[in-house]
C-alpha cells in the first residue's frame, strides 16, 4: 500500500506538507512509497505514527468514493438486487496483493527502507506507464459503457497481478493497474475506475488491519487538529490530483509521469 509518513510532523505546516503529497502520490502515477523512502533517506525523516498514516489514508479514500460516488452507489443498489459481477471481479483482482502482503510481509517491510529498491520500483513503474501508453494508442480510444461493461475475470487476474507488484516501494498502485489496463485494451477513464476502486479494497483492507495498532500506538506527535488537517487536505488535494489524472488518460499522454518517475529513479540509483 501506499503511504506517506514524516516525523516532524508536530508542526501543522510538516503536516500540511504531507498531506499534500500524500494526495498527490497516491492518485498520480508517481509512486507517494517511492516519494516516502526518498524522504526518509535524504532528508533523514522519521514516522510520525502509524494513526497518522491511517489518517491520511482516510483522506484520500474519501476522495475515491466523492469521485466515484455514482458508480459505489450504483454498485451498491446492485448487490441489493442480486448484480455481483463487478464485486467478484473486484474481489479476484484484490487476491494477488493480498496473498503476497500475507506471504512477504515482512520482506516488503524491509525494502521499504531500501532507497536503491525505490529507484529500481520507479524506473519499473516508468516502464509499465510507457508500456501502457503504447498499448492505448496501440488500441486507439475504446469506448466506456461504466458499470455495465465488466471485462472477464482474467483481466481481473492480470491487472490484480499489476497491483500486487506495487508492494515493491517505488511501484506505483495507481501507475500499475491503469497501465495493465490500458495494455489489456480498455478505455484509460475505465482502467482508471477499476483501478480506483480496487483501492478501496485494497487500500481501505491495509487501513483497517493497522488500525489497532494506531488506535494501541496513540496519536504519536500528532495532535487532533493535526489529524483531522491531515484528511481534510489529503482528501481535498487527491480529489483535485484524480481529475488532473484522469484528464490527462482523456486528452493527453502518460509521457510526463513516465519521464518523472524515470529520471527520479536514475537519481536515486546515481546518488
């Protein structure tokens, strides 16, 4: 899961910081468990806490269901009425990444401390955006018909298998599973509703087990106006983030996100 914490973060301007790029990192393409190793390394970081990590989280969660709103309503009334195709599908897609967090824990825990296993996750997140790039234009710019049009279950497998591997620091969520589904012929604004609400799955799931831990834990140095500025911003911050994302999978090219995350992986592997 992605994350971004900091540890002077007792201040509300730390707070505000993180906040925002949490935001940022966890909608665009850009990897915010890259963006955390690098602020750990270099700028010698620490945790804040693990309730201010949950915290964050919650924020951007938020900005999923504003964003997508209709279709969790529309998935909703579904289930009432007996409709699970979309729920199975999202429900196949989440087990890759559920089985190898179970499996490797402990493994992923370690690289994320590793600044050189970011630089190489962003260099592989900069080859499946420009992988998934060619395959759009490859595929030209299909149609999305929503909730109505649900690709077949191996889809789910392949673009799970593309989340699964974001548990590498430095792999984008995000990055992955859009690109996975832009290779695999889908529309990028269908790609981009998949992906996001595998998140709630995914990243809602990895929230919930570590919430007693942060509820055990306590608020660490963050204080509640500090927590609660934290949602509010990360939220506001990832919604505005989703829009300019999905602008760009409409009407522009990855092309940006991959030359970003390329040369910021070179660095990191340069340094």
């Amino acid at each position: 899961m992605d994350s971004i914490t900091d540890p002077e973060a007792s201040n509300l301007l730390a707070v505000l910081v993180l906040a925002v790029l949490q935001g940022v990192a966890e909608f665009l393409p850009i990897s915010s468990s890259g963006h955390l190793v690098i602020y750990r390394s270099f700028l010698g970081l620490k945790d804040v806490g693990l309730a201010f990590d949950v915290a964050l989280h919650v924020g951007t969660l938020a900005a999923v269901l504003v964003a997508y709103r209709v279709d969790v309503i529309a998935l909703l009334r579904g289930l009432l009425r007996g409709e699970w195709r979309l729920p199975i599908w999202l429900a196949v897609a989440s087990v890759p990444a559920a089985l190898l967090g179970i499996c490797a824990d402990d493994l992923f825990e370690q690289a994320s401390a590793n600044v050189r296993v970011a630089g190489w996750g962003l260099l592989g997140t900069a080859c499946l955006l420009a992988l998934g790039e060619r395959g759009r234009r490859r595929h030209g710019q299909p149609s999305d018909e929503g909730l109505a049009d649900v690709p077949p279950l191996w889809m789910a497998l392949v673009i799970g298998v593309a989340q699964a591997a974001a548990l590498v620091p430095g792999v984008s969520r995000s990055g992955s599973t859009i690109a996975a589904g832009l290779m695999l012929g889908l529309a990028g604004t269908q790609a981009a509703r998949l992906s996001f609400l595998m998140s709630l799955i995914a990243v809602g799931g990895a929230a919930l087990l570590k919430l007693p831990d942060a509820i055990e834990l306590g608020f660490g140095s963050v204080s509640n106006s500090g927590m609660l500025l934290g949602v509010a911003v990360s939220g506001l911050v990832g919604l505005f983030s989703l829009r300019l994302l999905l602008l760009f999978l409409d009407r522009r090219s990855l092309l940006p996100f991959v030359i970003y995350t390329g040369c910021l992986g070179l660095l990191i592997l340069m340094s």
